[in-house]
C-alpha cells in the first residue's frame, strides 16, 4: 500500500481524537482544529482515489446517487451495501 493509504487512517483517527476529546470535554467546539483535520482527511482521500483514477467528485456523485436510490426504495436504513 502507498503511504497515504496507511495515511488516511492516521488523520482520520486524529480527526475523530479530536471530537471524542470535544463531546468528553464539551464547551466551545475547536472549529479550527477539526476543519484542519477534516481537510488532512480529504487529502489523504484524495490521494487515494487518485492513483485509482476517481476524482473526489466521482465518488461524491456516485454516493448521492446511491443514497437517492435508497431513499426511494425505502432502504435508506439498516446496512449492507447492495440495499
């Protein structure tokens, strides 16, 4: 695996280190702190999807579609991705 593959769950378990610490801790939310930390995401994504050859707006738009297919199947809940 490239690195960045190893580098996606890296960022996202900071990612979510840093809003398990804000739900603990409550008060104000660290907007700063989480959008950078989103933005590492979504880079490390992107990276990702890159050398597979799909643009992050392919997976978003293919991911709408699939969700807009549940939703009028009724499906939108429960799990298993072929619902």
């Amino acid at each position: 695996f490239p690195s960045h593959d190893m580098g996606l769950a890296e960022e996202t378990g900071e990612l979510l280190g840093k809003l398990a610490k804000w739900y603990r801790d409550g008060g104000q939310m660290p907007y700063e702190a989480i959008t950078k930390e989103a933005g590492d995401v979504l880079w490390m994504l992107s990276r990702i999807l890159d050398d597979l050859g799909i643009t992050l707006e392919e997976a978003a738009t293919m991911n709408v579609v699939k969700l807009e297919s549940r939703k009028q199947r009724n499906v939108i809940s429960g799990s298993g991705d072929d619902r």
